[in-house]
C-alpha cells in the first residue's frame, strides 16, 4: 500500500487471539522521509509479540547509502515502558545527510537550551520526554566518515535513559590516531547538562588534513 508517498508491504499473523494475543510478521517500508526527500531510504524489518513484549529485528535501514542493521525489544509489561537495542553499521557518512530538495516530510531537529542566545532560539526542550520510558542503547559504527575523509574508526557507544535521565557514553573511539573516550548525561529533573570527555593522543595535523582535504561538511 501506499500512504503520502510512502510505500510499504505488511505481513502478519495473529495468534491466540481469544486468551494472550500473539503476532508474527514481516514489513518494508519506502520513501517513509517524504517521496521528494532524495534520501532513498527504505526498511526491512521482521517483528514479533505480545501486548507486553515486542521484538523487532532491523534486517536492513538503508538512508542515503548508509546502512544500520540491529534488534530492539520494547518491554511494555511495567508502568514505565523499557526500549533495549543494538545497532550497528559498517560505515556512516555524514555528508550523505545534507538537504536533498525543500519537501521532507520529517526533520532532524538539534535540543536547544531553554534560554535564548545568539545562537539558539528562545525554545524550552521537552524535559518531560525524557520520563516517557526507560532505554538502554548499543550503537557501533566501523567508520564514520564525511566524504572521503574518515573522521572516527571503530566507533562503540552506548545511550541509557532512566527515570529522566538521559547518558551517553563513548566506549571507543579511534580519531586521527587517538582515541577520545567520555560522556554526556543530561539530568531532566534538574535540568543540568554535565560533559566529561577525554581526548588521548590526537594527531591535530593529520586532523585537520582529513578535514580540509576530504570533508564536505566540515570542509576548511
């Protein structure tokens, strides 16, 4: 079928559905950014569950040539709702995610600070998203590249939120012959944002090399 422009293929089973339903099935989604993004992005996901657990298996998001693979289980049998993935890719190119054409149907929004500056906007992030649910995220990445310039190798985090908290660590990081390891936890009850990252034995020249030779966003 197809819904604004977006063009899926649903499969599914229903099992025991007079006791504790249970469901099975296959999806594949296209164009879900909007028919003019220019992103060429498509979905293929296999999905299974309950009404207190859902799993789904990511057997392919494909955005603009970059390619994630990965599991997510949605717990939903507590008040609070638990989100656990893994995702992973073996290169993401940040330059592949510049604005194609004017009609996209959903944006990439950045959090901005409650107050106005003369760099963000007079706009009140959300605090009370962050109690919606409980997650725990793994993320890899083998390259992060933009262009031809490869800006981090082997690139492992992870992202946890729990009871307003929101953390972001970075487990490994290899940049321009070092590493940079650290994180960021931003506490929604009192609305403090702490950064703590460490940056070992970072080669600068070889650095800015990659950046003003190869980079298009960062481009020199």
């Amino acid at each position: 079928f197809s819904v604004m422009g977006v063009k899926a293929s649903v499969d599914l089973d229903l099992y025991d559905v007079f006791s504790n339903i249970k469901f099975e099935g296959k999806a594949k989604a296209t164009n879900f950014l909007g028919k003019n993004s220019g992103f060429d992005e498509s979905l293929d996901i296999a999905y299974k569950g309950d009404l207190k657990n859902i799993v789904l298996g990511i057997r392919e998001l494909s955005v603009a040539g970059n390619v994630v693979k990965g599991d997510v289980e949605l717990d939903l049998s507590n008040k609070i709702p638990f989100v656990k993935g893994e995702f992973a890719s073996s290169k993401i190119d940040i330059s592949s995610f510049g604005k194609k054409e004017d009609k996209v149907a959903f944006g990439f929004g950045l959090i901005k600070e409650a107050k106005a500056t003369s760099l963000a906007p007079n706009e009140v992030v959300p605090y009370d998203v962050f109690y919606v649910a409980n997650a725990n995220v793994d993320v890899k990445v083998g390259q992060i590249v933009d262009n031809k310039g490869v800006l981090v190798k082997d690139f492992i985090s992870n992202v946890a939120l729990n009871n307003g908290v929101l953390e972001f660590k970075i487990q490994k990081a290899e940049i321009a012959d070092g590493k940079l390891l650290g994180g960021i936890v931003l506490n929604a009850k009192n609305r403090q944002l702490n950064v703590d990252l460490n940056a070992n034995k970072i080669n600068l020249v070889n650095l800015m090399k990659v950046v003003s030779s190869d980079s298009k966003v960062f481009s020199v």
